[in-house]
C-alpha cells in the first residue's frame, strides 16, 4: 500500500496543539499554554494588538498608534 503524504493543513494541525494558533486563512501566531487556563494563548508581548501591526506590516497596510495606546 501507499503511504498518505501530509499535507500543510496536517502538519499544522499537528503543531497548533500547542505551539501555533491560527488566526486568519494563512496567518499563525505562537502560542503558549495559560496557567490559569492551559488553553492555548498568544505568546506576543504586546497580545493581538501587537501581532495584528505585524501582520498588516508584512500585508503593505499602513497603521499606526492613537494616542491612548501610546501613553
């Protein structure tokens, strides 16, 4: 018999069991298990926010601040 090949999709759902999360179609952030929870989390500093300037940064969308989140 043939062997199944993974796919993308199966090697990713393999790794989201803890270490990435998906959050959009292509887009996977790291993640770390909650002590409070033990579901996964964002493991980014500065939580969505954060990576969300990050992605829209590698997309060409521009963004910025407002001034409550800088101060």
């Amino acid at each position: 018999m043939r062997e199944r090949r993974l796919t993308l999709r199966d090697r990713m759902e393999d790794r989201i069991a803890g270490q990435l999360i998906r959050l959009g179609y292509g887009v996977y952030a790291r993640a770390a298990l909650s002590r409070l929870t033990g579901q996964p989390m964002l493991a980014a500093r500065g939580g969505l926010m954060d990576v969300t300037y990050q992605v829209f940064g590698k997309l060409g969308v521009p963004g910025e601040q407002t001034d409550a989140q800088r101060d």
